[in-house]
C-alpha cells in the first residue's frame, strides 16, 4: 500500500514540477506527471531497500523523502538532458 501513497506523492511533484520548470514543458503535463510518478516509484523501492522492514508496513517519513528527491531528479535529469548545447 505504501507503494501507492509513493506514487500520489511523485504525482503531486510531477505537477508542480511542469509548472516550475520550462523542460517540462517539452513532454507536456502528463509526461511530467508521469515522469513524477516514475521518480516517486523508485525513491519508495530504494527507500524499500534501504530500510525493508519498516518499509511495507506502513508509510515512512524516509520513504516520503526519498519519493520527493527521487521525484525531483527525475524532472531534473529531463531538465538537464533536454538543454540545447552549441555545437562546435
């Protein structure tokens, strides 16, 4: 169950980041909320391996941070990709 809410909370990002970021912008708002989505996943699954007891029970706080930052370089990672860099 606490895989969902990992998955809520890159959603949420996932918007916040198409508003705040113009790369974003290029896969339009459901490819940045899906791109949210995928980054919250993977912070929850490495939040699951680094603390696996704790993990699948209930929802914990480091897992909610771990969506967040992996939510958060996820839009990044695009952001960063996606430049446009001169050709020499």
């Amino acid at each position: 169950m606490s895989i969902f809410v990992y998955t809520f909370i890159g959603l949420i990002v996932g918007v916040l980041s198409f508003l705040a970021m113009p790369a974003t912008r290029l896969v339009g708002l459901w490819g940045g909320v899906l791109l949210g989505m995928a980054g919250g996943t993977l912070g929850g699954l490495i939040g699951t391996a680094i603390a696996p007891n704790t993990m699948y029970s209930s929802i914990n706080p480091l897992g909610i941070v771990l969506a967040i930052v992996g939510s958060l370089l996820v839009s990044v990672g695009l952001m960063l990709v996606s430049q446009r860099r001169p050709v020499s």
